[in-house]
C-alpha cells in the first residue's frame, strides 16, 4: 500500500505543478468532493465544487492563461489541525501577452485528507494580474454589471 502523502506534501506537489504549467494534472491532487474558494477573485466563480469542476477550471487555465509562474518565497506552516497547512508565497509572474514581469501575493489554507486536497481557501492578488494584462476596464465593466466587449 503506497504511503499517503503529507498535507506539505500535497501542497509541494501542488505548487511544483502550477510552476511547470501542468495545470492538467492538478486535479489528481484533489478529493472527489472538494471544495476550493478564491476569496478575492473579483468576477469569476468564488467557489468550485468537485474534482471534474476544477479538472475543467484547470483546463480553462491551461489553455487560456497568458502568464508564466514561477513560485518563490515559499512558508508552509503547520496548525494544530493535523490535516491543515498556511501556505505563504509568492508568484513571479511573467505575462506573455504584455510582457510585463512582477510578483503577485499568495495564501493558500489547504485541508488534506488521505493524501488530497479536501479544502481550499485561496487569497490569491487577482489584481495585480489583471493590472498586468491592461484587463482594469474589463474588470470594471464586469463590477458595474455591462459587457466590456
């Protein structure tokens, strides 16, 4: 019976997935029921619920995102929760459409059980991505309610 991995572990697979773009396989990572919430994502889906909605959420990325990451300034911290980590870094983002370079803020509390991802709140600057994709008046647009298109 192969060991389970460790909720560090399942972050460190997480993270190295994310960096190497392999955004197809990090579905694998979580339970059948999980549930991830973008906190401060300004217009899409806050929540995602289930392993098949992220495997299509991951998807999307994997064919559409126009930027590059690269995790650094990486602390995992322990809770007294056995199956809970704080995981705080930073991404290096390279925006291949502009060509802008940046580092973009990351909290991730991560609920693992029996080696996957049960749990995810996500504190992600959704901001400074769209600032570096000239996206601000589509993300007005979307606040106020109206097509920007």
């Amino acid at each position: 019976m192969p060991e389970t991995l460790s909720p560090r572990e399942v972050f460190r697979k997480l993270i190295e997935g994310i960096g190497a773009g392999r955004f197809t396989e990090l579905a694998d990572l979580y339970a059948e029921d999980a549930v991830v919430e973008t906190v401060f994502e300004p217009v899409g889906p806050r929540r995602v619920e289930g392993r098949e909605a992220l495997r299509e959420r991951f998807a999307q990325v994997a064919a559409h995102s126009p930027v590059e990451l690269t995790p650094a300034n990486v602390v995992v911290r322990d809770t007294d929760d056995p199956e809970v980590i704080v995981a705080e870094f930073d991404y290096h983002v390279h925006h291949r459409v502009t060509g802008r370079t940046f580092e973009a803020a990351n909290i991730q509390v991560l609920r693992v059980r029996d080696g996957l991802i049960i749990g995810s709140r996500d504190f992600h600057d959704h901001l400074a991505l769209i600032v570096a994709g000239g996206d601000l008046p589509h993300l007005a647009a979307a606040l106020e309610g109206r097509d920007s298109s």
